[in-house]
C-alpha cells in the first residue's frame, strides 16, 4: 500500500511503501509503549518519556545527556532533557555529578517500573509473536538499522540544500 502516491519514485515504489509503513508501525509501537507503561502503573508518560527511561535503565550504567540522545537518535536534545527532568521530578530517575558531568540513573521506583512494564509486555505482546517469526523479526532490525543510516544521510544532504 502507497499512501504517498504523489511521492513514488520509478526507482523505488518500494520506499514509499517501506516509509508508509514504518509511519503506521511507529504510531502503533508509540501507543502501546505508552498504554504498556501506564498498565504497568506509570501513566501520564509520553513515548520519549518511555524511551528515555528504559535507555537510562538499560545496562545498569549511568547515562549522560547526550549520550541518551545519540543512542536514541534525537537531535533535539531539549525534548530529551524535558523527559529527563520529567522523570527525576517523577522519582523514577535520580541525578548524580561526576566533576562538571551530569548522569542519570534509575531510582528503585524507576527499576520497578521498568520491570512492570516487561511483565505487562510479557502478557500482552510476547504471547502474539509467533517464534517462527523471530529470524525475520532479526533480519527486519537489521534493515531499520540500515535504513536508519540512509535516512540520516538522506537528512544531513538535504540540510545542506
């Protein structure tokens, strides 16, 4: 399905479906997220919000600001430090300063969440994945990864137009 017809390339009618799809993959993957996060007793969180908390509890290792954002991908990194102050004034991360460094950390209120929120996605998400399913689940990230890269190179090019 092409839902950008006027932006079809004969090159790659393929894109556009690639790029529709990934827009109402995104939308759906943000939703739950966010749905997933208040079932599992965090409401109110926007899916950044989510995303940095799981980053920042990821690895058990503290995380600066623009560490978050390179990982992530974020380019603004007022909506990361917005999340990030969102979620210490929630308790669900602490801060600690290390010289002139800033770092983040998941408070025990923040880890607790976390694990409620891969409990809720046990429930809900795992059981409709079929495991037939899981090399193609791999060889999928392995092309969003790649186009990722197309996409930001893509980026960088038209910002210098």
């Amino acid at each position: 399905m092409v839902s950008s017809s006027h932006l079809v390339s004969p090159r790659s009618v393929e894109a556009s479906e690639f790029e529709f799809g990934m827009i109402v993959a995104w939308n759906a993957f943000s939703r739950w997220m966010v749905r997933c996060m208040a079932a599992a007793g965090v409401p109110d969180l926007t899916v950044t919000d989510v995303l940095v908390l799981h980053h920042v509890n990821h690895r058990a290792r503290n995380k600066k600001l623009a560490d978050i954002c390179f990982v992530l991908n974020y380019e603004d990194t007022h909506v990361v430090a917005y999340a990030l102050k969102k979620l210490v004034a929630a308790g669900l991360l602490r801060t600690e300063r290390q010289g002139k460094e800033v770092f983040y950390l998941p408070t025990e209120a923040g880890e607790a969440a976390v694990k409620s929120y891969r409990a809720v996605r046990e429930a809900c998400l795992m059981d409709n994945i079929d495991p037939q399913l899981n090399p193609n689940l791999g060889e999928l990230a392995r092309l969003l990864r790649v186009m990722s890269g197309v996409y930001d190179q893509a980026a960088r090019a038209a910002a210098s137009l």
